[in-house]
C-alpha cells in the first residue's frame, strides 16, 4: 500500500486513512501496451478531486504521461511533439472529422499505440486543441456512444460528457481488447464520490439535465453565443 501511496504523491497523502483509496486499486498495475498522454490545462492541477492521480496509480509507469499547459510546441515539448509525430499515436477529441474508436478494425492487440487525451474543462479543452497545432497531426478519434458519467460529484456539460479518467478506462478497454479494464479503472472513482457524498458532498447533475428539469439556479447568459449553446443542451443537440 505505501508503495501504491508513493505512486499517487502528495494527492493521496493528504487524504485520511479511513477514505483511503489504495484498497480500491487494482494490486498490480495494469499491463497494457497503449501509452497514454495526457495534456493537462494548468487549473487542474490546483483541483482536489481530479481523477488522473487515479488513473495513473492504476497504470504502470511510463504508461500515462502527463504534460502541463495550455500552448505545446516542438521546440519547448520535444517528447510530446515525438508522439504526436508518430504514425501510431491518436488523438482522443470529438468533432466532425474524429472516426469512431469502437469503429477501427486497424488497431492490433498487443502493437504499442499512443493516446493523446486533452484534460480540462469542455471550453478549455476546445481551446487547447484549436490553438496548438501538434494536436492535429494524429488521427483524430471519439467514442462513439458512452454510459451516463459516474463521477458524480462535478458538475458536467451534458448526461453524456465523462471525467478524463472514464475516457481513457473506455479508450484502454478498445484498444487492449480487454472489457475488464473499464470496471478495474472505474472502481477507485466509485470509490472516491461515495466517500465525498458520505462526507456532505452534494450530487452534481449535468447543465442538461438541469435546464430540462428546469432546476438550472444561475443566470441565463446574456451573450447570444453561449445562450445557442444552452438551447442546444435543451434539445439535446451536439455542440
């Protein structure tokens, strides 16, 4: 446990023993043969409850890389901009030119692949993608169709939209060929919201499902922009 305690650094430390997560984590790294990065918006490092501690504690090392910052560069990030070079790396970001993952017959159990995964909020992320240009050099990728988020104690866009560490348990579960990786990377983030909820956290439902219930308590923005957005939400259109 202190060794798996040392993985997770000073995010585990500070949480007390009793709500310890390290019993919800699998007892050896998963071995996988996809290597995750993941390019992280400087505000989620401040978060206490962000989820890829989590996902890299369950990963072994090397296997899921994190890089912080909102613009990347050749020059400034070589390593990064290595992977996004390579003809085996994809990019884990939705849009009308991202093909299905569910959907690609090219990826073979056991080939060493790359995934870039954007981790932020939705307006951050979409801003870290169309203003960084390494990020459109691999094939783009999306989940097709994805369950209800389970991590229940941040609020999310829509009933659709995951945390970082939902996408990559999916992504991980297709490219290994391999349906049990979900469940053994979803355990420690159940784990994590029932703590918080027994400890006077509050569920957080999606904006969607607020505004169709009509329960959504903020002002209605005034910029047409982010009003078209709202309405989308309403009538379950993409955004």
């Amino acid at each position: 446990m202190e060794a798996r305690h040392s993985a997770m650094g000073m995010w585990t430390h500070s949480r007390p023993e009793k709500v310890c997560l390290c019993p919800f984590l699998p007892g050896c790294p998963l071995d996988v043969s996809t290597c995750l990065y993941i390019v992280q918006h400087p505000a989620e490092e401040s978060r206490v409850l962000r989820t890829v501690p989590l996902l890299a504690a369950c990963l072994p090392p090397g296997k899921c890389k994190v890089f912080v910052g909102r613009r990347f560069s050749e020059e400034r990030n070589p390593e990064l901009a290595a992977v996004c070079q390579h003809s085996k790396t994809l990019l884990l970001y939705p849009g009308a030119e991202a093909q299905n993952l569910q959907d690609m017959n090219e990826i073979v159990t056991g080939d060493v692949q790359n995934v870039i995964i954007i981790d932020g909020t939705w307006s951050q992320a979409k801003d870290m993608f169309f203003k960084n240009s390494l990020f459109h050099l691999p094939k783009q990728v999306q989940l097709s169709s994805t369950p209800s988020s389970q991590y229940v104690i941040r609020t999310q866009p829509t009933n659709m939209c995951l945390s970082t560490l939902e996408c990559a348990a999916i992504t991980l579960s297709i490219m290994e060929k391999d349906p049990a990786i979900q469940e053994v990377l979803l355990k420690p983030l159940r784990a994590l919201c029932s703590f918080q909820l027994q400890h006077g956290a509050q569920v957080h439902h999606s904006k969607e499902h607020l505004l169709k219930c009509g329960l959504y308590d903020k002002p209605l923005p005034k910029n047409k922009r982010k009003m078209k957005r709202i309405q989308k939400l309403i009538t379950n259109q993409k955004i």
